[in-house]
C-alpha cells in the first residue's frame, strides 16, 4: 500500500486503507498525494481538494464490498466518473476525510440487445463507448456532449445530462431504463430492467438519475437504443439576432417536424472566441453575422433527400430577409468542422480569462428576453466582462458566460465573490422569466446556495427526507447538492 508521505494516517486509518486494499489490491488503491491529484481537481481546475484515498473497483461486488468498510468506518464516498461535470460534484471537500470511488476500470459493455433495442453496460463506460458499441449493431444512442469521449455513463445517469441531441431524443432521464445501485449501506440494488412498461408503485430509477452520488453510486444501466439515421443534413447559418433564430427554428419543425435533431445557438462574441483560440477550425461562413445557429436533421429512412429540402428552405427564409447566410455540410468532414467549432466553447472560454458561465434554461419563447436581459446587465454593471452566449435554444436552455480578463481577478476569494454577483443578477432574469438556475448541469459544489434560494421550499422539504431514506447517516457526497 503507498502511503501519502506528507500526512500518516491515524492508526484506525491505517486499517480502513488496508481493508480496501484487501477488496480491490494494492494497485487500485491509490493514497500518495501525486497518485491521487487528478482525483482532486475538477475539469475546469476551480475546485480541489483532499481524500484518505481513491479506490478504483472493477466491479459491483467490489464497489459493493468498498462501501460497506466506508459505511462501518463512518468515512464519507465521494463517487467519481469522468470527471468532466461542471459543478465541481466529483471533487471532494478539503477536509481529506472523504474516500473517492472512481469508476473508471468498470468499463464493460455487458449485453446487448438487438431485438429488444437496448444495451446493458457498466457505469464506468464512456459515453463514446456506449455509442460506438451501438452503432456496431447499427443502432444509435443519442446522448451527445462535447465530453462525451470522457464522461461515463454513471456520470450521466447522475446529472441527468443533456448536450446536443435533447430536442430528438430527451435528456438522459429519457434514455435510461433499468439501473443497478450500490447503496449507502453497501447492498446492490438490481433494477436493471429492460422493460418498456413496469407499472409496479414508484420507479426508484428516476431518483437516482439527476442525484448527483448523493443517493448511492451507479454501478450499471440498462439504455435505450434507436435506429441509426439513414440520412443527415447539417447547416450552419447566419443569424442577425436570437429572435430569428426562434423563428427559424418554428419554420424547419413545420417542414421537417421529428427529423429536427438538433437547434442550437451561439453568440458571435463567442463563435469568435473559439475561431480565435482553435486555430485549426475554419468558419464555413462567408463573413460574420450576430447569432449563429447549428442544425441538424436526421431520418431513419432516405425518403426524402434532406439536404436539399433544407437548403431550400433555408433559401426561402434567406430571400424574407430572415436569415443572413447559410452553408450546409457536403461531407462528413464539413459536418465534423462545424460540429467541433459548436463543442470547442468549454474549452476556449477557459483559456480566455476569469469566466462565470451559467446553465439556465426559460420557455423557449422567451430566451430573446433572457439574452437582453443578461447582456444588458453585464454591460452596465460588469463593464469590465464581456458577455458569450451558446447553447441549446430548442430547449430553453442557454449558457451566459460572463468572460473578465484574467488579471482582474489573481485572488480566488475576490473572484468567488464577484462571480456570486454575476450569478445573482442571471438568476434575477432567469426566475423574472420562470426560468431554472441548473437545466443540464446539475447542482453540485457550486450552484447549492441558489438551489435553495430558488426551488420550491416543498421540493426542497422532501429532497432532504429522500436523501435520508437513502442515507441516513449522511455519507454519500456530502455537501452536494443538498
Ligand atoms: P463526474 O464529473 O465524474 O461526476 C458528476 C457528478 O455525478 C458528481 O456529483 C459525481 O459524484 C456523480 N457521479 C459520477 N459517477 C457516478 C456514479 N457512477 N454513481 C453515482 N454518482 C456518480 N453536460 C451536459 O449536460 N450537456 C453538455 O452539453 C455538456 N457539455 C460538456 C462539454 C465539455 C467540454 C465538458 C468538459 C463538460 C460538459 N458537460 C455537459 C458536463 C459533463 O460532461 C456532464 O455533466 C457529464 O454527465 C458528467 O459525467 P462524468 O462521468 O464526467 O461525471
Ligand atoms: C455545452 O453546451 C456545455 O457546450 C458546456 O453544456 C457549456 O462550457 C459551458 O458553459
Ligand atoms: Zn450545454
């Protein structure tokens, strides 16, 4: 067992870490500062913090046996998949008495099943995994995030994710339909049902989807598969302001209804952004333009032939002035061009300075409001940020990110406090518009103060008694969510 050299454990410590490594051998069993670093920080680096140690189990029984020495020793889980969630949820606290469990040797696909268009895997496996075990059958699973080469499938059970593809196929609350859980006590939950109807009292899954590893830690699901397209059209088009993005949007649901896959918006602030720190991304588009939208439509069958259908309409629209410019992807790799340029905003947003992005979503109907709003209240009382907006407005659901140059804020604690200030006044137009603070990413570390500022007090009364149902003694991620 290595030991962490700069802090001895207690001698009851010493004796938990040998009974994990008695369940999962010395080489899962990680407790040195530098084996357990990339454990401690979130994806973004805003928070860190400290463990007993990591454990990494290859499968239920052994994460099964792990919680159950967590459980009588009174020592507190911190479940970690990919680590790529935005709200610092698999990062523990800075006490150091937490354990974190990751997931990440439990990457199997366990069935797969054609006829009943369903994959049965372990919640270590990678988004991207899931995806290609699927399209191997010729089938699609249509959860799609720009981490998705990175996140597990845990990760996204417990976030309840959302990304790209949520106006076709749902979130992922929609794709799951069966769940195995290791509880708080140490026992295995089996609910890994394949059924389509299961009208049998309440359906305990859709606790633990959106729980955030505060409930117990997904160990496997059970997912829905659909037909993989048969033929695609992806557009990327110039926009003079949001409102006609909404309109644009209304137009193609008229004419193409079901095959509209994807809708999504970006500001040019931040399309500039990307183009300007991913030097390898070309913009398909003749010049610049206010918005931007991102669109695909996708059909199972090639009765019709997409791309044209929507190159004319996107001509129509063009020629009634409602649209300033439009290109459609003629192969794989255009499509590919315009979807990096979509995914790359996580990523040039960090590297372009001191930056505090939100996760709201509003009636669909009301997102002109809600960027107008926000950009006007940066402006004149954060002159010195710049605002970016993308996301996915065929949901409600739009990131604002307040972008400060970076020098501004060399001290954390200031930055925390300014970033709160921001967030006060995005909530402020989000709940004036009856919008939610969290529509994909969840609560975490981050977002739990303006949980319980804004969510209804009832809501919130039987979240705290469903929590210790669960988990009575408080040991599953505390300090998330709740
Ligand atoms: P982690 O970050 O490891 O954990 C997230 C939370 O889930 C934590 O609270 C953790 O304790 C819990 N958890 C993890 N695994 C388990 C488990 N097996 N059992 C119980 N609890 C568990 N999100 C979106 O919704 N839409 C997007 O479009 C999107 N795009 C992204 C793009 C980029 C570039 C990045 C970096 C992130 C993006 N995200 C997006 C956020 C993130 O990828 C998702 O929240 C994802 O679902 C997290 O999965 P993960 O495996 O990384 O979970
Ligand atoms: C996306 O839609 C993700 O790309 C991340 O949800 C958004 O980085 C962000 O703010
Ligand atoms: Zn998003």
């Amino acid at each position: 067992m290595s030991q962490n050299p700069s802090h001895r454990h207690a001698p009851e410590g010493d004796l938990v870490l040998t009974a994990f490594e008695g369940v999962v051998g010395a080489a899962n069993l990680l407790a040195t500062v530098g084996d357990m670093a990339r454990y401690l920080v979130d994806a973004r680096g805003r928070y860190r913090g400290a463990a007993l140690c990591v454990v990494r189990p290859a499968n239920t029984a052994e994460v099964a046996a792990t919680v159950a020495i967590c459980a009588r020793a009174g020592i507190a889980i911190v479940p970690q998949g990919g680590n790529t969630g935005m709200c610092g949820g698999a990062t523990p606290g800075a006490q150091g008495r937490s354990v974190v469990i990751s997931l990440e040797r439990m990457r199997s696909i366990r069935e797969v099943d054609p006829a009943n268009s369903t994959i049965t895997v372990d919640a270590g496996c990678p988004l991207a995994a899931v995806q290609e075990a699927a399209s191997e059958i010729g089938k699609l699973f249509p959860l799609s995030l720009g981490s998705e080469g990175t996140c597990q499938i845990g990760g996204n059970i417990a976030t309840n994710a959302g990304g790209t593809a949520v106006l076709r196929y749902g979130p992922m609350r929609d794709l799951v339909m069966g769940i195995e859980a290791v509880l708080p006590d140490g026992r295995i939950w089996n609910g890994l049902r394949g059924l389509r109807k299961d009208n049998t009292g309440y359906d305990l899954k859709h606790l633990f989807i959106g729980s955030e590893g505060t409930l117990g830690i997904v160990t496997g699901a059970v997912l829905k598969l659909f037909s993989q397209p048969a033929a695609s059209a992806v557009a990327l088009v110039a926009l003079p302001d949001v409102g006609a993005a909404l309109a644009l949007l209304e137009r193609i649901r008229c004419e193409f209804g079901e095959r509209v896959t994807t809708f999504e918006v970006m500001s040019d602030s931040e399309y500039q952004l990307v183009l300007a720190l991913r030097t390898e991304l070309r913009s398909p588009l003749a010049g610049q333009a206010p918005w931007y939208a991102f669109i695909e439509l996708t059909d199972a069958i090639e009765a019709l032939d997409l791309r044209t259908a929507l190159a004319e309409t996107l001509g129509e629209v063009m020629e009634a002035g409602g649209i300033n410019d439009a290109t459609l992807a003629e192969s794989g790799a255009q499509a590919e061009n315009i979807w990096h340029i979509r995914h790359s905003v996580t990523e040039a947003n960090l590297k372009a300075g001191a930056a505090v992005s939100h996760d709201t979503s509003v009636p669909v109907s009301r997102v002109p409001e809600f960027v107008a709003g926000v950009e006007d209240g940066i402006r004149t009382r954060f002159p010195d940020a710049k605002s970016y907006f993308v996301g996915h407005i065929g949901d409600g659901n739009i990131h604002a990110i307040a972008i400060f140059p970076r020098e501004k804020f060399l001290d954390p604690q200031r930055f925390s406090e300014v970033a709160g200030e921001v967030n006060a006044l995005v909530d402020e137009v989000t709940v004036s518009l009856g919008g939610s603070v969290s529509a994909e990413h969840g609560i975490g570390r981050s977002n739990r103060a303006r949980l319980q500022r804004h969510k209804d007090p009832i809501e919130l009364e039987f979240m705290r008694q469903i929590k210790r149902v669960f988990d009575p003694a408080g040991l599953m991620n505390p300090g998330i969510l709740l």
